[in-house]
C-alpha cells in the first residue's frame, strides 16, 4: 500500500501554496502527496507535476462543492455551474500529472436540509454522469467522499456512495473511505469495505479523535485486515489535524491540540507506526 498525507497536516488555512510542502511530505517518508484544490495553485500547473516527480512522489487531489456549485440542488443554474466546476477540477488534475480527485463531489459540504434525499441523490448521480466522460478521458478517478451527519445529510456511508455511483456506471468513479467519518456512521467497518467492493478508490486516515494514526485508540489491525480481505492494495493518506488556532483548524473543528512543536516529525512516527503494523 502506496502511503502519504494530505498537505492540510501542514497548513493554516486552504489557500496555502502547496509547493513548499511537498518536499517536507517526502522527508517524512510520504509516497503520496494530496493537495486541495482550495490551494494556492501555481497559474501552470506542471510545476507541481514537475515538483512531484522530482521528489518521486505521487500527486492526488481533493475538493469539495460550495452553495453555488452544488450539484444536488433542484436549480438548474446551480447544477450546471457545479458540473462545470468538477470538470475544471478534473483539467486541473490531469494539467498536473494526477489521477485521482476525491473529496465531497456530491453537494455543499456543511448543508443539511433533511429533506427530498431521493431527488437530491438522483440529481446528483445525473450530475456526475456529465462529468464522467471527461474524466475518463483524461484518465481520472473520482472518488464519492462520505461525511458525517454533522456535516451532510446526504452521503454519510459507504452503500449511499455505492448506490451513486452504480446509476453513474462509470468504471472511473467511486468512493473514498475517511476513516474518521466512518467511525461515526458505519455499523461495520469491515461491512462497509467488502458492500464497497471494486468502487473503493482511496482512503484517508486518522485516528479516532482526527489526530494522527498511532496515537488514539483505533484498532488498526482490524482495518488493515479488513482491507486485506478486499484485496485493496491503493493509496492511504493521513489526513490529520493535530494544531488549534488556524482557519483550518476551525474549519475542521481541532480545538485540542493534539501534536507536538515538530509536526514533521509527528509525521514520521506516524508512517513509521503504520508500516511496523503492515501497512
């Protein structure tokens, strides 16, 4: 299994500039770099491609919907403009050497109306239908990102993304397995891995309080076991928070510090930690 991190470990806030950070991921022992598409991006993007290969690590990329891009909504003006969006999303990717965009793909993320959750789904499976040709030509994945009901009432398990992306038949989308979201929502973990089958593209990691894997209580043994079983031999990336007081912190609700003065480090153990349990 390929391992690396998401560059949000490292930033303040969103807009950061990725570039900086992709050489510190690789000291840690990353082979995979994940950056968000919130990034402060390079206007060319074959600088990142460039960066990567240079420091022999893959890229892969994350984002998410916002009110006016959400593909869930019944406004047709809204819809159009959140396909456009991920198709823009799914150049940027391909621009910079990557094959893999997964994040909240499906709506707003934070939006909660607790209604009309079969029309909302199904214009959802409509909406990423549009964008699937392009990504398949440009040789993308997409990966459907379930989130916990405090941030979405929409696709909070695994069978909900499964159930998208079967209607989309696309052989390049399916789903992300976060971790952290999963422990919140799924009755089984490894129940939820097998009914994901083939449709599981990527995984983030973190512990049970979102810090970094090694210093909570998860049962990793299980996962990876889990994981084994399925036969997934892809990508995992830590995607932690362990500093209060930055906008990514309150975006991501870290009000605990949860690592030391030297994040880099902390990182380092943590790769270490999962690779010492098989990973």
């Amino acid at each position: 299994m390929r391992l690396g991190v998401h560059l949000g470990y490292f930033m303040e806030a969103w807009g950061d500039d990725p570039l900086p950070l992709i050489p510190r991921a690789r000291a840690a022992g990353c082979e995979v770099v994940e950056i968000s598409l919130y990034s402060k991006l390079p206007e060319q993007l074959e600088i990142l491609r460039r960066t990567a290969e240079a420091e022999a690590v893959e890229l892969t990329f994350t984002t998410g919907l916002q009110p006016q891009t959400d593909i869930s909504s019944a406004d047709p003006a809204i819809q159009k403009a959140g396909i456009e969006y991920l198709c823009r999303c799914v150049e940027q990717v391909n621009e910079a050497g990557g094959h893999l965009l997964s994040g909240v793909i499906f709506g707003c993320w934070g939006a909660r109306s607790g209604n009309d959750f079969e029309g909302r789904r199904m214009r959802v499976s409509k909406g990423l239908a549009q964008v699937m040709p392009l990504a398949e030509q440009l040789d993308v994945d997409l990966g459907i990102e379930p989130i916990n009901r405090y941030e979405t009432d929409l696709v909070t398990t695994l069978s909900i993304a499964v159930e998208i992306a079967r209607k989309v038949d696309s052989p390049r989308l399916g789903i992300l397995l976060d971790l952290f979201h999963a422990q919140l929502e799924e009755l089984s973990l490894a129940g939820a891995i097998a009914e994901a089958g083939s449709y599981l593209k990527h995984i983030h990691l973190a512990d049970n309080h979102r810090g970094l894997p090694g210093t909570g209580s998860f049962v990793w043994e299980a996962l990876l076991h889990a994981l084994e079983e399925r036969g997934y031999q892809g990508r995992a990336v830590i995607e932690a928070f362990t500093h209060t007081g930055t906008p990514v912190a309150r975006d991501t609700a870290t009000w605990v510090n949860r690592g030391s003065e030297n994040p880099d480090l902390d990182l380092k153990k943590s790769l270490d930690f999962l690779r010492s349990g098989g990973w």
